[in-house]
C-alpha cells in the first residue's frame, strides 16, 4: 500500500457506513463496539502472511470506531484486534491478541486452520475460560478484503414471479456441480459451475421457477469434523453475513456471484439464499474467538440472565445472536439489504427462524426482527420463508409469523409421507395439507402460498432413500449412528436398501412418482430438493451435514432407465401444474356453491362417485382419497383481450393401500367424459390420454394416484360476480 515517508496515512474518516468501504479515492473503515477501549486496524500483504502494521482508529463516534485510508485500494487485506476488558463474568470477552474478522466484510481471502490459539483462553485451565490466552492466532484466520462492488449488471431485472405461481428448487452449490459432466473440472463445486449453460438450461427445461441455495455466507468448518477427516458440507456454521464462502468462487472475484445471479435470471429463475442469523460459528463460551465476541460479546450474543458467562441457547448450536440490540439487529438487516440491493437476489429462507422472532426469550410475531423486515421498503418487497421452529421453549410456530411471510411446513412432510406409507386414520389431516393447510395459514388474510410444502429437504432422507430404507444409515458421520432423526415415516417397501428385487423396485419407483405428483398438485408452494427427479441417493444417510462427497453430491452420470424417465414425469406435472391454475389457487378452497350456480371450488369424493359425508372423513382404515377441482370457481386466467377465463376442472383419485379398488367416475357442472391425465402405476406416470365418459367404474391400482381432467370447451366464459382473477 502506498505511503507518505513510510507512514500510512490516516485520517478521521466517517462513522457510516459500517465496514470497509471504497469510495474511489480511499477506504472508509468503521466498526460499531460499544463497550471496547480501542480499535486497531490490522493491515496485511497481499498473500495475508505477514502483518503491515497496526493503525489504531482516531475516532470514537455513536459507539463506531472509524478511520479513512486515502491510500488504501480494493484488494487491501485486513483485520481487527479489539482491546477492552476480559471479563467473562461480566459478559466481557476482548482480546488484542485475536485478529477478528469484520461483521460487514464483503470478501474473505482464505480459510481457517484450527489452531488453540483462536481461543481466548487457556485451553485446559482449571478456570477454563476465565483465563486468558495471549498467542496470537492471525497465522490462522482468513484476511477480509476491501472490494470494488463495480459490476455491469445491464438489463438484470428479477423476475418476480409471484408467490402461487412459484416452485422452489433446493440445492447446494457445491453438491450440485462436483460431478457434472458439463461443468469445466476447475469450475466444479463454485458459483461459476452453477452458471454454466447446460446446468442452467436443466434446470430452465426442469420448469423450476426459483433455486434455492443452501448457505452461501462464509462458514467454518467444526473442529470435531475436522479432526475426523470431516466438514460441514452444509453451511450453517455462518462466519460472515456479508461475504461469499470463498470455497464457491473459484476466480476469487464476488462478480462470479453477480454473474450466477444475472444468468439465471435471463432463464426467470430467482434466486433465494437460505440464511442463518440465529447464530454464529464462535459457538459457546468455550469457542473461539473470531469476530463477534472479541468485537463486542455482550452486545451481538443473548447471554444468560444468571451469568453473562454463558450464551442463551435456542438453536443447539451454542450461542444465539442478540437482535434485542439495535445495531445487531442494524448488521443483519443491513446484510440482507446487501444481498438484495447490491447482489440482486429475490429472497431469503432463515434457518431456525423462531430465534429470530424471540423477545425477551419468547416467541412475538412482532419482535423486533420481524417488524423491521415488514417496514422495509426493500426487504418488504422481496420472498420471505421462516423455518419456523428452534430447539428452545415453544420453539415450534408453524403459521405463527405474520402476513406477506410463507413457512415451510413440516407437518405436510410428515403428513403426505404416512399417507403414502399406508398408514390408518389420514384422510382428514392429509386433505387439509394438499389443499394448502388452511386449519394452520387461513387468517389474516394469508393466502395458500404462505405453506412451503415438500416432501424431503436436505435433511433427512432423499426422496429415493425413503421409499428404499426403513430406518437411517449415518454411520459414515462417525457417530454411532445416532445422529438424525428416527421418525422418518419412510418404507423400504419390502427390502432394505438396494435390491436386484424386480417387484420392489417397480414398486418404489412408483411410491416415488406418487410423493411427487402430490407435491407437484398440492395447493401453496411446493419445494422440489435437487436430485430427487433422477433418483439421488444418500445411502440411507439422513443426516449428511458433513458429508463433502459422493454421499451428498449429485449423481449426474450412471442415471438409470427408471430415473430418466422420473425427470420426464417431473418435468411433466411442473409443466401442469404452471399451465393450470386450480393446482396454484391464489385463495383457500371453502367448498361452497358459488351464488347462483351450482359450481363448487372442489368436491370431496368417494369410490362411488358421491360426495364424502362426515362419516366418511372419520373411517380410520381408509386409505384413498379423491376430490375434484372445479375450473369454473377459482381465479381465472386473463385472455390477451383481458377478459377472464376459467380452467379445465379435474379429478384425482390417490389410493394409498395395498389392494386396488373400484372408483366410478363423477358427474359435476357437466355431463363430460373424462380425459385420463397421469396414472402412476404405469412405467412413465402418464395416463395414456384414454378417454371415460361420466359413470364408468375404473379400476385404480394398489398405492397409484389417477388424474383426469374434463377439458373446457373453447367457448366457456366465466361466470359473473366471481371473484378476482389472478396472473
């Protein structure tokens, strides 16, 4: 860096914004600490092996800790040690000898090395952490970097796609491109893989409307894992809100991000980051010292009301973040308005988000978190998905956050998964979830979208490791096996694991097609995980959070007969489900007549044609279940001329037992044949397009969903005095 008779020029510089920040002629750095003694701005070479020199900041100004650099440029390496009292007891933490990452870095050069002197004590004192540790760990710990946030973005608009039209696809950058034959070998795992064009025309052509990226903040990788050969492939181990994992750049440069982002939204694919801000990797009391907690522990941690020593603790993972104070809360708001504004991404899933919403260690729709989300001009505008539980006291909040918020919803997981294993007494709760959940999300004034449905995510079992194995198979996580769940409500269907068995795998194959055309036809927002519509498997793993291998990866070559033509049916019912909007409904079902027409939205239906009764819902060893969807009673679409327009009306009949029954075709609105759309019981899904008119009985196969559809004639109009189309 250049410098003025050996010496680094600085000067007083401003307060705001937070972090380093390159204003074309210098840098601009600033730290918020409120309780800290002095600030020094630690300066490194270009490789981040040798230290500079250290530039206490001149100016204390509203608890930021500021000074300009006229001489830095972007590239500049950097850190911080932070002096103040060590004092545990009284939730103070500094220690000068730490060289701690900034809170608003935008890049990291390099990974962490463990080594004991990140801790800020002596490990193995009888006092533990109440000693204090004086190596230094800066050999140890990644650089953060000054950028240039420059990019030509050109005509990059986000597509917008609206809430009930959307289908997220869940996938890990890393995961998704190690083994892609497409994906130049130097390219593989990182941004720039991910935006290649046969990866993003696959997953154009798959029909997918918004992917939806496992962490992509900078993480650490445990010291158990990585004392066992391990990692945490995962990522919700956040290090650094604002910056990249460097893992996933493989030109070093943040417009490899951009890039991704800007190609995929040429293909109208947004792009949803899943976040985690309820905690951070510095851990618990006995972790290392970083960032957060040599910076100000006792303003960015919840710490215990018996003793600051310790951290509150909703998410087991050590430490929950203190968005009770308001430039905690200013940090995290601040990082997804970075993501948003200045990296064009279209939303955000949060990671365990009741710890988000807690105050005062309770859950409240209207902490501080969630209402600041709401007011923002920015944020307010953006999709917004709560996992909506942590591990603390009432934890579990499904359908407790507010309006314009979806969740996902893992009681329709469980629910459709016990339904297809065969299990009694579903009927009831199993209609409620593939018609949007309305006993959890039907008040103010939420709509069905506001559930995330899915049937598998990345954790647990992948859809072809649910139908193959009944209990999990963890061991290569060396733990005994006993991490992961039990309750996976999954079936093997007669074998454990693979199996050269011809019937058993005709029979997963089609378990499989029938969790996917369930999810694919659900009302609200069905979520797709990567891999599962070419067979992806685990291995019985259903807890592969350190698995950074073929475990966990991908599987794009070896693809079988029956995994081909999986991705067809898939694509398929995507297809379907974004040409009809009855499988998308902007509004609950109430199955009522509408005024002055004898039209339901949806009709409940038995195996002999007539509508359930109540004493039907209550028969405990039912085990099918079929309703129609009405074309003419949901929203419409509009023609090119603006006029309203209503949709095909369709029946399905999903039979989860293990015999096949009779089911006589309904009359509705009227008396058309019926057109046979999707059977699951064939080899490809598909129904072959036969024809039925109105009373015929038809047979439907052992563990099959049928689908029909009546067409509407090209001259049907809506209705009056319906109500509102939508897109």
């Amino acid at each position: 860096m250049p410098t003025r008779r050996g010496r680094v020029r600085v000067w007083p510089g401003e307060p705001y914004p937070l972090g380093a920040t390159w204003d074309g002629r210098g840098v601009n750095f600033a730290l918020f600490s409120e309780n800290a003694e002095k600030v020094e701005l630690c300066l490194f070479d270009e490789a981040g092996e040798r230290e500079l020199g250290r530039l206490p900041l001149p100016e204390y100004t509203d608890e930021v800790w500021h000074g300009y650099l006229p001489d830095a440029r972007p590239g500049q390496l950097y850190g911080y040690r932070v002096h103040g009292p060590y004092q545990p007891e009284r939730g103070h933490r500094f220690n000068p000898h730490k060289l701690l990452i900034d809170p608003y870095a935008k890049a990291l050069r390099g990974t962490l090395v463990w080594n004991e002197a990140h801790f800020g004590y002596r490990l193995g004192d009888a006092a533990e952490d109440l000693s204090f540790d004086e190596r230094d760990n800066a050999r140890f710990v990644p650089k953060c970097q000054v950028v240039d946030p420059a990019f030509t973005w050109g005509e990059d608009r986000p597509p917008r796609t609206p809430w009930h039209e959307t289908i997220f696809y869940e996938l890990h950058v890393r995961g998704f491109t190690m083994r892609h034959p497409e994906v130049a070998d130097d390219l593989q795992g990182t941004f720039a893989g991910l935006a290649s064009h046969e990866v993003v025309r696959y997953l154009r052509d798959l029909g997918i409307t918004a992917v939806e990226l496992m962490p992509v903040h900078a993480f650490l990788d445990d010291r158990h894992l990585v004392e066992k050969g391990l990692s945490n492939y995962w990522g919700y181990n956040t290090l650094c809100f604002f910056a990249p994992d460097p893992r996933y750049l493989s030109s070093g440069r943040l417009g490899e991000f951009k890039t991704l982002v800007q190609v995929l939204h040429e293909a109208g694919i947004e792009v949803i980051l899943d976040v985690v801000y309820n905690h951070t990797a510095e851990g618990s009391h006995l972790g290392p010292t970083l960032s957060f907690r040599g910076i100000d522990n006792a303003s960015y941690y919840k710490l215990s009301r018996e003793s600051a020593r310790y951290y509150q603790d909703f998410t087991g993972c050590g430490n929950a973040f203190n968005l009770h104070h308001p430039r905690v809360l200013q940090l995290v708001t601040d990082s997804l308005r970075y993501w948003v504004e200045e990296m064009h991404v279209d939303g955000f899933r949060f990671d365990l988000a009741s710890t988000l919403a807690r105050r005062n260690g309770a859950f409240d729709s209207h902490a501080g978190f969630v209402d600041s989300v709401r007011q923002d001009p920015v944020l307010s505008r953006v999709k917004l998905i709560a996992e909506p539980w942590d591990l603390g006291q009432d934890g579990y909040q499904l359908g407790n956050f507010p309006a314009g918020w979806a969740e996902w919803n893992d009681r329709y997981r469980d629910v459709v998964r016990r339904f297809w294993k065969g299990d009694e007494g579903m009927l009831g709760e199993f209609g409620s979830r593939i018609t949007g959940s309305s006993d959890i999300f039907d008040r103010r004034g939420r709509r069905p979208w506001a559930s995330v449905n899915f049937v598998t995510s990345h954790d647990g079992f992948t859809l072809a490791d649910l139908v193959s194995y009944g209990r999990k198979h963890n061991e290569a996580n060396r733990e005994g096996n006993r991490d992961g769940t039990d309750a996976n409500h999954g079936w093997n269907c007669g074998a454990e694991g693979p199996t050269d068995d011809p019937a058993v795998r005709r029979l997963r194959a089609r378990q499989r097609r029938n969790l996917l055309a369930t999810l694919l036809l659900s009302q609200g927002v069905p979520l797709l995980t990567a891999g599962d519509e070419i067979g992806r498997t685990q291995q019985g793993n259903n807890n592969a959070y350190c698995q950074d291998n073929e475990i966990s990866w991908v599987r794009w070559q070896g693809i079988g007969d029956d995994d081909r033509r999986l991705l067809e049916f898939v694509s398929r019912l995507i297809r379907l489900r974004r040409e009809h909007i009855v499988f998308h409904r902007y509004r609950f079902f109430h199955g009522r007549r509408i005024r002055g027409t004898n039209i339901k939205d949806i009709h409940w239906l038995r195996p002999d044609g007539l509508e359930m009764t109540a004493q039907d819902w209550a028969v405990p060893y039912a085990r099918c279940l079929a309703f129609a969807l009405s074309g003419e009673a949901g929203e419409y679409h509009l023609t090119p001329h603006g006029e309203p327009e209503p949709d095909d009306t369709f029946l399905a009949i999903l039979n989860a037992g293990h015999e096949p029954l009779a089911f006589e075709l309904p009359a509705l609105e009227r008396n058309r044949e019926w057109e046979r759309l999707l059977d699951t019981a064939s080899e490809d899904g598909l129904g072959g397009g036969a024809v039925h008119p109105v009373g015929e009985s038809v047979q439907v196969e052992a563990r099959s969903f049928l689908l029909f559809v009546q067409r509407r004639p090209p001259s049907a109009a809506a209705p009056r005095g319906l109500p509102g189309t939508a897109r």
